[in-house]
C-alpha cells in the first residue's frame, strides 16, 4: 500500500538520534493527515548489493524488479521522501546507498534517454525531499573543507536527475556526538517545522 510520505530510516541503533528524528518525522505526518510508509532499513535487513541480475537489466525492456518491488512502489508513489541517516566518513551509510543504487532503478526513478542523451527523470510525483543526518564533524568542516558532499550527491546527482520539480530541503545536526539536550530539541522542532511546510 504506497503512501503520501516515504520515510527511509538508515541507523542500526535502537536508540540513536536518526530514529528519534524519523519518528519525529512520521507521527507529525500522519497528526497532519497524511498517510506514511516507514522503513528502517536495519531492521528490515535490507540487502544494500546490487545484484549482477539487476544491474545486467538496466537495458532490458523488462527488468527484474521483484526484490525491491515493494520499495519502488512507495518511491514511486510518494509526494514526500524523507531520508534519516548519520553521516559517516562524510557519506552515507552503506546501507542507504545500496537502497538508492537498487531502488533507483530504470523504469522506477528513470528512465534511459535515446542516443546516449541525458537520462529522463522518473519520479513524476515527488514533490518534496527531506534529508536529515547527524554529523560528528563541526558544520564548517562539512561546508568549507569537504564542502557538503552529501548534500551535493543526493540534490544534484541523485534527485536532480529523477526529480528535478521536487523541493530539496536538507537539515543537519553537526557535533552530534554529545549535543546536549537543549540542541537536540531546538534540532527537533525545526525539523517539524520544515516538515509542515
């Protein structure tokens, strides 16, 4: 059953950050209204591998898309997505990755241009993209060092390409390590607040 918002959670800690935020996420959602899917990609125990067989289909008329049906239905249905995950290393989980790699398929979030032109976006419906990560890093290494690679990949190379039309919103919580709980509440409220608009 696909649902208005999609959030995908990419944390294996039962109590960590990422999942306080991701539930922040899903009981405003649905106190809104709105209908939500929420998978916690650790807890489904989500392969993150593309296999040989779903690459070697990127050109075929029909791919097998049967192992990750589910999730492209929901991609593919949702007007919101939400993306809860640490940053590590300054890059996403390796899960999380594995879930675009596969998820973000032909057919699903794309589709192949003739003549070797650009690809063709393929989620026609997605109107809103939330990305909330924690960092351990201090924001202005994220900024001026390593010059937000994250947020470049996922609104330039990942949505930019099978969303153009959708709005990109991404909030990060630097010096996550210890943050005290005045900041993890301030943190809190804006992300509901982003998520109202």
């Amino acid at each position: 059953m696909s649902a208005d918002t999609l959030v995908i959670l990419a944390h294996p800690g039962e109590k960590s950050l990422s999942r306080l935020f991701a539930e922040d996420i899903v009981k405003s959602a649905e106190s809104s209204g709105q209908s939500v899917r929420f998978f916690d990609l650790y807890a489904e125990d989500f392969d993150p591998a593309l296999t040989r067989a779903e690459r070697l289909g990127y050109h075929a008329d029909k791919p097998d898309l049967a192992a990750i049906s589910n999730h492209a239905a929901d991609l593919t249905a949702a007007k919101t997505l939400v993306l809860v995950f640490p940053t590590w290393w300054f890059g996403m989980p390796a899960i999380l990755k594995g879930w675009i790699d596969r998820v973000f398929a032909p057919q699903i979030a794309f589709d192949h241009a003739k003549d070797f032109g650009p690809i063709r976006p393929g989620l026609a419906t997605l109107e809103n993209v939330l990305v909330i990560t924690t960092l351990g890093a201090p924001w202005w290494i994220d900024w001026f060092v390593m010059r937000r690679p994250v947020r470049r990949i996922l609104k330039t190379a990942v949505f930019g390409l099978c969303a153009p039309q959708a709005k990109f919103r991404m909030l990060s919580l630097y010096s996550a390590e210890n943050p005290g709980t005045q900041r993890v509440n301030k943190f809190r409220r804006s992300i509901l607040s982003e998520n109202s608009r």
